[in-house]
C-alpha cells in the first residue's frame, strides 16, 4: 500500500554499485547501459527507486567519489548519454532513479585544484582549505587531523617555486581535497550541479558526507586522533559542525523547485536530537540512519536501535529510513556469523526492516545473500588498503560483482573473466538464474517480502507498537495491523496469533525456529497474486 505522503517515504530504494553491476562492453567493470540491461529485474524484484553510486567524471582513485567534473558522466560508465537512456528506461517501468552527490570534496584532478596548486598561495587556494603548516619551516601538519581512510588528513604541497609550501585538508584519500565551504563560490558550483542533473530527470541525490563540509572555526586539535580507520563519534571536530545546517539549508531551496525530487543525506551522527536537525522542514527529505545496520544479531540491541531510530525521526515528524547494507560495511550474512547460520539470521532481518514504518535501503546482491569475499592481497583497490600499510582489508570484499547467470566466473557480469574484482566459483549456487528457479531461494524469499510491503494494507502506518515477547524475541506490529516476530535465542517460540503471511524459517504449530523472523496479520487475507 503506497499510503498518504511523498514517493519516497514508503521507497524500497536500491542501491546501484555500478562497477559491480552488469557489464554491457566486456571491459570488466559494470556501465550504465549495463544498469540498464538488468532493469527488467529490478521491476520483477519490486523496488521504487534506484540510488546510484558515483558515475561522474573521475580519476577512480575511490572510485569514483573523488569526483574531476560533477556535471558529467565517465567515459568508463557509458557517457552522460548512457545515464540519459538509463533514467528514461528507468522511468518506463516506474522506477525513480536518484544519484551520489559529493560536496565535501573533489578530486585532486579537479581543474578548480590544479589551479590553486600552480597559483601558490592566495585567492585560488580559497575554494579549498589549504594552511600553512606548524613547526620549523611549516614541516608538521596544520592540526593534528587523521584521513577516515588512515593516516595524516593533510598533505603539503611543493610551490611553484619548487619548495615546500602550505598543506591542504583531505579528510578521507589525499587525492580528495575538502571543500572550503566558506567560500561563497562553492555553493553556487554546487547548485549548478543540483539543477543540471534535476533539469535531466533526476529524482533525488544521496548526499555524501552530508555531516562534513562545515568546518569549525580554528580548526582545533582532535581529542582522540587514534580514532581508527573508517570510525567517528559526535565528539568530533571534523564532522557534524553546525554550520552545516546552513549549507542542507541553501541546498534545500534549490530543492523547493523540484518538488518531487528527495535529498536524502547520509548523516553518521549518532545522537538524536543532532541527528534530528538534518531533518528540520528545511534541510534533507531524508537522513540515513545506521543503528539498525550497526545492531547486533541481539533481541536488546534490536529493539533498542529500531526505538532510537524512530524517536530520532519523530523528533522533526520526519520519515524513519532503515538499512542493514551498503558499499562501505561488511554484508550481513558474514556480519550475522557466515554461513547457513549468517543467512538465516540476514533473512530474518530482511523481514524486520521491511516490515518497519519508512523508508529502506537494499544493497546490490544483498536480495541474493551474498556474503563477504576473502580476497587475494593483489586484487585489492580500496584506498583504505593502501593508506594502512595492508593493515586494513578496506571494503573491496562488499563491492565483488553481481552473479547473474551461468556455471562459472563471471556469472554474466560480464563477457570477459578478468573483471575489476574477482568472482568467486562458489557464488554458482547464488546467481540470479539459479535462484528465480527456486521457490525458497533467497531472491524468492526477497520478491514476496517486497510483493506484501507493497500490497497490503497491514503493513501501511507511521507508527509501530511492542508486543509482550520473550527475552530472545522482538515483536512489534505497525499501524495497519502486521506483526513482525523475531527469534534470536536458541529455541524455537511461540508466535503471536494470526495468520502467517511470510516467514524466513519454516514454522511448526505455530512455533518460530531459532534464527527466523514472521510476518502476520489478524485475520487471513488472500495473498495477492
């Protein structure tokens, strides 16, 4: 049941990773016409919108989130006209199609960049943030910053004089310079980017980094520099300023012109009330939320991210947004403990997201079961690996192409074997042909869940209420009627009464297995066809 409200506040947004999606010119890494070739799937799986990561212009050095020219698409992906043909193929079949957005920073290759490089210090370095340095001769960093990706989050550049000058800020790779938002000209870059997609159709952005941008003044010393790779907290100086309400604010207007399009930001802030101010009437449509994504395989841990979420939410009267998977974090079968006992428990979850008030976010090849892939040192291209020394794996084991078809790599991805990260033999048992073929397949299993979000009225409202559960379950039934049942303990449990309309387990007299979730309604409704 779509309800009352916008397009996207009841979405099933599924997230493209394009390199890893489909392949159409045998060159091994996934195209937009590639995108484009499989959408008859996405219609067939039943999801409301595509987000799609980064295809504009770009070195790759993050692929593609160091970003060279954001009012274009990479040969690599097909050109702007391939991006084109895709959201108007998308659109036919009633998918919206939204887009990664990158304003915290550029790529090192940006010509805004080059420029300031060769000019020295002075006005064109004011469009990023470059310092003189601390210590003898400026030889030590500006703060005492770390790059998200490891190591130093400065870099210092050699003068057109040949000597060693002033350092500029990279919170993530060092070929991804930071914005200076500050500098009123970026803002106006900006909203040429936002109007140039949404004039070509575009229904929305992602917006990446949508806690950085804003940086504080001073630009103080962090408290806890040894942080580590890829982790944050509230308390720090490099995120989450308050200045940034003012940009999501500038951004917004823009957005009041295109009224049907979302901004949806991705928001790593974990207390409420700031959480909640990227979503006041005035800034994002949407924020991502990553409790329920970070929560353990726990009844308590469960509950407790499922209510934090919510209230966040409800502070603003804003819609919830609900994930388990993406690009940057290890997929949930591994997450939930690998193996059969990993992909029961990720079925059982799916059923819980799916189930919750709001919006939610699938990654590619999460509707399959895809775990985690261990691999080889030499195949790895994650920054991540390459700033930590080969300390950290980074998140090349998340990203591995999509399985379509066939008894060995590449599976259809693509017409040649040597693709930009390798498939393992193994995902022949998981591969989108093998498992249309199979009732109780995972991707079967996904189709119905999605099928019954979409079509019964039970599952439709705003709000949800806990019911009495045992100390290893999670039950809650949402305001059109649906009970969802969870059992994380070690025996089976007694489910509530009521009509079972889908569970990831197989049910006995009215008993839920350990490891399984279930779907179900008061009274008996005929299962749409």
């Amino acid at each position: 049941m779509s309800g009352i409200g916008p397009w996207w506040s009841r979405a099933v947004f599924y997230q493209v990773y394009p390199r890893s999606f489909a392949d159409s010119n045998g060159d091994g890494v996934g195209d937009l016409d590639g995108v484009a070739a499989r959408l008859d799937y996405l219609e067939v799986l039943g999801v409301d919108a595509i987000w799609l990561n980064p295809v504009t212009v770009s070195p790759m050095a993050d692929h593609g989130y160091d970003v060279a020219d954001a009012r274009d698409v990479d040969p690599l992906f097909g050109g702007l006209d391939a991006l084109d043909r895709m959201i108007a193929a998308a659109h036919q079949r009633g998918i919206k199609v939204t887009m990664d957005l990158v304003p915290n920073h550029t790529s090192s290759q940006h010509p805004w960049f080059q420029a300031a490089v060769a000019a020295g210090p002075g006005a064109q370095r004011e469009r990023y943030i470059f310092r003189d340095g601390r210590g003898a001769d400026g030889a030590l960093p500006p703060n005492n910053w770390v790059s998200v990706f490891g190591g130093p989050a400065w870099t210092r550049v050699t003068e057109p004089d040949g000597n060693p000058g002033q350092w500029y800020l990279h919170l993530f790779d060092a070929e991804q310079p930071d914005l200076n938002w500050d500098n009123p000209e970026v803002f106006d870059d900006f909203e040429k980017t936002l109007r140039f997609w949404l004039d070509r159709g575009v229904d929305g952005f992602r917006i990446d980094v949508a806690h950085g941008m804003a940086k504080p003044p001073g630009l103080p010393d962090m408290k806890n520099p040894n942080i580590g790779m890829l982790r944050l907290d509230d308390n720090d100086p490099r995120f989450n300023h308050d200045g940034v309400h003012d940009i999501h604010r500038a951004i917004r207007r823009v957005f009041n012109d295109y009224p049907h399009a979302v901004a949806i930001g991705e928001v790593w802030v974990f207390d409420n009330e700031q959480f909640a101010k990227y979503l006041r009437p005035d800034e994002l449509h949407l924020g991502f939320n990553f409790r329920l994504l970070r929560a353990e395989f726990d009844a308590a841990d469960i509950r407790d991210a499922i209510t934090n979420s919510l209230a966040a939410a409800a502070i603003e009267g804003a819609t919830p947004t609900w994930t388990l998977a993406n690009h940057d974090v290890e997929r949930e079968v591994t997450r939930y403990g690998g193996g059969e006992v990993g992909l029961a428990r990720a079925r059982a979850m799916a059923l819980v997201m799916l189930a919750l008030p709001g919006a939610v976010f699938v990654y590619n090849g999460q509707e399959l079961g895809l775990p985690n892939v261990e691999l080889p040192d030499e195949a790895l291209q994650d920054p991540v690996w390459f700033r930590s020394g080969g300390r950290e794996r980074g998140r090349d084991g998340v990203r591995v192409p999509m399985p379509w078809e066939g008894d060995e790599p590449p599976f259809g991805f693509s017409d040649t074997p040597d693709t930009w990260l390798p498939i393992p033999p193994e995902w022949a048992r998981l591969t989108v042909e093998r498992q249309l073929r199979e009732p109780d397949s995972t991707l079967n299993f996904w189709r119905r869940a999605l099928r019954l979000r979409h079509e019964r009225r039970e599952s439709s409202g705003t709000t949800l209420e806990w019911l009495d559960a045992p100390a290893d379950a999670v039950i809650f039934r949402v305001a059109g009627g649906l009970v969802c049942a969870l059992n994380v303990g070690a025996e089976p449990i007694d489910l509530p009464d009521g009509e079972v309309l889908l569970a990831s387990g197989q049910v006995v007299d009215g008993t839920l297995p350990p490891g399984a979730a279930a779907w179900l309604v008061k009274q008996p409704l005929d299962e749409p066809e």
